[in-house]
C-alpha cells in the first residue's frame, strides 16, 4: 500500500520531467521534411567561412532520432542528431566525408540539462567529446525551435568563442539533396 502510494507521488514528478524533451522532439517533428535557409549572427571572424555560404537545415529523419542536415554551401558533411534518452535528450554532431564514410572528428555532443523547456535545450559536454576534442571540454550546445526560428548555438565556457546560427521557419526552401552518407529516413 505504501508503495502504491510513493508511486503516486513520484510518478506525476518523473512525468513531469520527461515532459519538455517530448514536447520539444514534438516541435522538431512539426517541420520533418521541410527545410529552412539561415545566417551566421555570432561576430566571430573565425565563422566568416560559414557565413558567405548559404546555409540550410532540413529536418529529414524524424523517429526516435530526428536527424538534421546542415548545409554548408555545397558540403552536405553535417548532421545534427537529436535522441530521446531516459533522462532528457543527446545531441550528437554526425560528420561524414562525401564517399558516406566517417569523419574522424565526428559522433560528439552532449546530453541535456535539466533546465530543458519545450522550446531551448541545452546540451553539455560528454565525455566521449572530452577524450575526442580536449578542447571542447567546456562545449555547452544550445537548441532552440519556436514558432518562427529555429536556432543552433555553441559556447565554450571559460573562453569568447560562441557560434551561433539562425534559420526562418516561416520560409520553408526546396529540401536539399541527402547528406553524404545517409540511408532512407
């Protein structure tokens, strides 16, 4: 009886925890198979090369995973890999080369943080990432999908060096080809 009682209590709260990470899959999900164009709005001059390329997203896989192409120009080596977990959500960065096989510097990311909402997320460094890019040790990755934008953002903790790209969900572009490497959705 006791139990059944713990249970009631603590079931509404672990709900209530997964929730953000379902809604925000769910907004993610509204757009699958649309793609958006962007632009480059940190000021860094080390992100120069990326904002005179045109840049698009196209949410192309949307299952348990969804799976985000991001174009650069005409490199299609880019991937953003979004995945339900137990606790929350994993971003992960796929990295190919455009005979499909694997970057060497690819599979890195995080999990969310428990301040997660139903519109940002925020992704801190794994350890995988650590061992993989030292540097990355202070990587903090943000997600954000509204209504009207979605945006993709990297801060290194500690140090200036931010990323940070936005795109208009209110102008769906023409989806661009595959991203080197993929299968069928």
């Amino acid at each position: 009886m006791r139990l059944a009682a713990l249970m009631l209590l603590v079931l509404p709260a672990a709900l209530a925890a997964q929730q953000p990470a379902d809604d925000f899959l769910d907004a993610l999900r509204a757009h699958c198979g649309k793609a958006y164009e962007g632009r480059v709005v940190s000021p860094q001059a080390v992100d120069t090369a990326f904002a005179r390329e045109r840049l698009v997203m196209h949410v192309r896989a949307c299952g348990d995973t969804v799976r985000i192409p991001f174009h650069v120009g005409d490199d299609r080596s880019r991937t953003w890999v979004l995945t339900r977990t137990a606790a929350g959500l994993r971003l992960k960065h796929d990295h190919r080369h455009e005979d499909g096989s694997e970057d060497s510097v690819t599979q890195y990311g995080g999990d969310s943080r428990a301040t997660g909402t139903a519109s940002l997320m925020e992704f801190a460094v794994d350890s995988f990432t650590v061992a993989l890019i030292p540097a990355a040790r202070t990587n903090v990755w943000t997600v954000e999908v509204t209504p009207t934008r979605f945006v993709y953002q990297l801060r290194r903790e500690g140090t200036d060096r931010r990323f940070r790209v936005e795109f208009d969900l209110t102008r769906p572009v023409t989806p661009p080809p595959a991203p080197w490497g993929a299968r069928d959705p």
